[in-house]
C-alpha cells in the first residue's frame, strides 16, 4: 500500500521541475533589469535596495555583465574615476 507521499511522487517531482524552470527565467529576468537599470543610471545602492541586497552584495553580482554589456568599462558611467584636480 502506498502512502500519500509514495502516491503523489511523479506530480512532486513535476512540481519541483516546473519550480526550478520558473526560478530559472526569474534569475535571467533580474538580471536584464539589473544591468538595464544601471546601464540607464541607477546607482549599485538603489538596485541593491530593490533587490534586498547591499550595494556591495548587488555590485559583486552584477558588475561583470554591466561592463560586458557595455562593451568596455568606461561605458559605464559610474565606472570613471574622478580625476584629483
């Protein structure tokens, strides 16, 4: 005799798929915005406060991709140093 569980096995497993594609296109949407969004201007601060993260926390995840998809770094405009005058 099978127990609840035991019963409910293939439609567990197929929830537990469909969760992990669904946190998939989550993770690749948040993504898109972070880097849209600092590539428009947001500061590391506000996409970290949007996503409950530090600035550093947001900055260590996403720095990468904004500069990849900026092409260089410099193209970000929060990437230029200030030059000591």
């Amino acid at each position: 005799m099978l127990t609840e569980f035991e019963s409910r096995r293939p439609a567990l497993l197929a929830g537990l798929r469909v969760a992990a594609s669904a946190r998939a296109a989550l993770d690749a949407a948040e993504s898109e915005l972070a880097i849209a969004a600092r590539l428009a201007g947001c500061t590391w601060t506000e996409l970290g406060v949007q996503l409950g993260l530090s600035r550093q926390g947001v900055r260590k995840r996403y720095r990468a991709a904004v500069h990849a998809r900026a092409g260089a770094d410099d193209a970000d405009p929060f990437f230029q140093r200030r030059s000591r005058a």
